[in-house]
C-alpha cells in the first residue's frame, strides 16, 4: 500500500465514523420543546436586535479588564522561571507592569473607573 493509499484510507475511516456518529445522535437525540428554541432566554422573544450597539462606556471597561488579564497572564508564567532568568526578568515585568499602569491611569483619568 503506497503512502497516499494509506492516508486516502484513513481519511475516509475518518469521514465514515464521523458520519456514524452524527447519523447515530441524530437517531438518538429527543426532540427539545419549541420552547427551547429561541437564542436565549429560554425561548422568550428578545428585546434588542444581536447586532445592538453598546455604550461607549463598556469598551473603556472592556480594555481595563484586558489589562488586568493580560498581566495576569503574563504574570503566572514570569513567577515559574523569574529564578532562573535572573535580574533581566524583573527589569522586564516592571516595565511591562509599567506600561500597564500608565493604561489604567489614563483610564482613570478619564473618568472610566466612575460607575455613576
């Protein structure tokens, strides 16, 4: 059996069990109340359209928490290896936490962080 004989055969061993199992769920499956159906809100009309706009305030909060959870993110790995990478590791996670805080202050300052 050449190479791609072999690879043709496999893909169509994996077409055939993803068939399978799609045709057997299906089988299987019990219908959901019309209920159900709709988006959210189990079913209930919704209010709004999908595509609805949001307040621009929400984006603001939007990009202090992403630089919460890019420090985060970047902060959980840094304190696994900081031992190991030695004086140069700090230096770069406090000019990182650096610039971060820079965001957040001019966030402040634009009154973001103001809920009322």
């Amino acid at each position: 059996m050449s190479g791609f004989s072999a690879v043709a055969a496999l893909f169509g061993l994996a077409v055939v069990i993803a068939a399978g199992t799609y045709g057997l769920a299906r089988l299987v499956t019990v219908a959901p109340p019309a209920t159900d159906l709709g988006p959210f809100l189990s079913g209930h009309e919704p209010v709004e359209h999908a595509v609805s706009r949001f307040h621009v305030r929400w984006y603001t909060l939007t990009m202090i928490y992403l630089a919460f959870e890019m420090e985060m993110l970047f902060m959980y790995p840094w304190t696994l290896v900081v031992s190991s990478a030695g004086a140069g590791a700090v230096i770069e996670m406090f000019v990182f936490l650096g610039i971060l805080l820079a965001g957040v202050t001019y966030a402040w300052r634009e009154g973001a962080l103001r809920w009322a």
